[in-house]
C-alpha cells in the first residue's frame, strides 16, 4: 500500500515508553504513524535514534493539555498527512503523593495531562471519523483506576475518568463505525514506573501473581488489536493487562 492509503493513527506522547513501543508496533502493522511530543530536546533524540533504528515517524510537537494547541495540531496532520483514522490517548505524567499534603498545581496537572488530554484530542478528531464512518480511540488509563493506589489520588481519579468517557463515547458513536475502549496497563517496564522508590517497587512487584513487571510491546500488542478492523464489534470495553495485579 503505498503512503497515502495506509490508516493513520497518531500516538500521544509517542516518545514515553509504552508511545515508543506503539509507535513501533502500529508502523510495522503498516500504519502511517504519527506521534504526538510535548518536550522538543527529548523528541529530537529520540527521533535520531528511531531513523537510526529503520522508524520513519510523523511528528507533531503539541501539550496536549491545551485545547487550542490541540486543534492546531489536529488540522495540521489533516492538512500534512490525512485524517486520522487510529487515536491512542496515551501522553500522561504523574505527580504522586499522599492526598493529604497534595497541592492544588498537582491536582490541575494532572487532570489536565492525563485527562483533559483525552476530551481535547478526542473532540477535534471524532467528527472526521464520524464523517467518514470509520475510526478507533484508545484510551490507555491504569490498574490504579480500578483499584486505587496509595499517592496517586490525582492520577486514578484522571485515569478512572477516562474510563467514564470512553463508556459514553462509544455508545454515542457506535452506529457510525467508531469504536471507544480503553486499557489498563498494570506495572510495566517503563521510565515511569522506574522512578517509584526501589523499595516501594519491589513491594508492587512482589503483588504482581506473575512475578515480573510487564514489558511495553505487551501492551502495544493489544494497542495493535483494538486498532485493527476486525475488533469492530469491540467498543466501550476496558482491557486489563497487568499480570493478575488486579482481577476484576
Ligand atoms: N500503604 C499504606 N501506607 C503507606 C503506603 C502504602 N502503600 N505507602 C506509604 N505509606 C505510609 C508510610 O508508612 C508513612 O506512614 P506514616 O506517616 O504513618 O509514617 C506514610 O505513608 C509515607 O509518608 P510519606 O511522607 O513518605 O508519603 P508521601 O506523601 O511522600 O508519598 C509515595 C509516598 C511517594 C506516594 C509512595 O507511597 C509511593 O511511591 N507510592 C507508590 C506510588 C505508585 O505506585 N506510583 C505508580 C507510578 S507508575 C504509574 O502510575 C503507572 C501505572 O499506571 C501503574
């Protein structure tokens, strides 16, 4: 297929861990990948190596906790690449700390990263799947919505919304051929996860039934699955990936 009739999926904080892996995994599926960064010096590496590593990405630099900022984006890709067919809402951060000595700036940080994020770059690409009845969100939340986890009272709160979102959304936009789900990844492998204290990691790991932190191509894996045309009749699900950290 040549590069203008291969889906896009765009891929928010692409240059993450787990964005790195589905950015990888939906390229070699044959997607037209587009990945979306925030900070520029991080991405401009991170780039390099990718080309260095057979990766030809489209990127877009955008915070996407900013509505406008978005929807600049958003017509950009259209203009650049085409309209985008795949949205994996995956940029988030964390600021954890028990809620009692919580600030007001970590509470709005976070919902606006990991959650407002979500609204701002679903909203100004779900008329275009809508119109051209075709189209798939994935919204990767956390086992720590499910489940709570003592620090992260702003982070489950963000990820636990995104959930209620994608309930509705998917409803909303099931006769048009747009499907909504979201994933829960458990501890992975990540930058983010390695930052916890050892000592509280260890605690977590040794909570996980299958004895290890999971890898960030196991959740690109299912990433892949649900972007795929034939998990069609799949929408408003939330897929658990966590080792068996949390059954529900
Ligand atoms: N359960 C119960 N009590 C706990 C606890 C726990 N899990 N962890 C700490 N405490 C208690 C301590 O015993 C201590 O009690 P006292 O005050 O009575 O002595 C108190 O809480 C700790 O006080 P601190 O001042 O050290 O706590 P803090 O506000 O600095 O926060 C923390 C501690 C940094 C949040 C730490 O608990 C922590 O790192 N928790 C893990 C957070 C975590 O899992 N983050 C995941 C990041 S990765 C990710 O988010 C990806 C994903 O989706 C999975």
């Amino acid at each position: 297929m040549d590069k203008q009739n291969r889906y896009v999926a765009l891929i928010t904080g692409a240059t993450g861990g787990l964005g790195t892996a589905m950015c990888r995994k939906l390229y070699n599926d044959g997607y037209r990948v587009v990945g979306n960064y925030n900070n520029a010096e991080k991405a401009k590496k991170w780039i390099e190596q990718q080309k260095a590593e057979g990766y030809e990405f489209e990127m877009f630099q955008c915070d996407v906790s900013d509505y406008d900022a978005v929807g600049k984006m958003i017509a950009n890709i259209e203009k650049e690449i085409g309209a985008v067919d795949v949205l994996v809402n995956n940029a988030g951060i964390t600021r954890d700390g028990q809620f009692r000595k919580m600030t007001k700036e970590n509470w709005d940080l976070v919902l606006k990263t990991n959650l407002y994020s979500v609204f701002n770059c679903s909203r100004h690409v779900i008329n275009q799947m809508v119109e051209r009845n075709y189209g798939r969100i994935i919204n990767i939340s956390s086992v720590n919505a499910q489940r709570g986890q003592f620090g992260q009272a702003n982070y489950a709160a963000a990820k636990a919304g995104m959930h209620g979102f994608t309930k509705t959304l998917a409803m909303e936009v099931a006769r048009k051929g747009v499907t909504v789900n979201t994933i829960s990844p458990g501890y992975i492998g990540t930058d983010m996860v390695m930052a916890v204290a050892e000592e509280v990691r260890d605690k977590i790991v040794a909570e996980i039934p299958i004895g290890r932190l999971g890898g960030t191509e196991e959740i690109a894996h299912l990433v892949s699955f649900l972007a795929s045309k034939q998990a069609s009749f799949i929408t408003g699900a939330n897929y658990a990936i966590n080792g068996g950290q949390h059954v529900a």
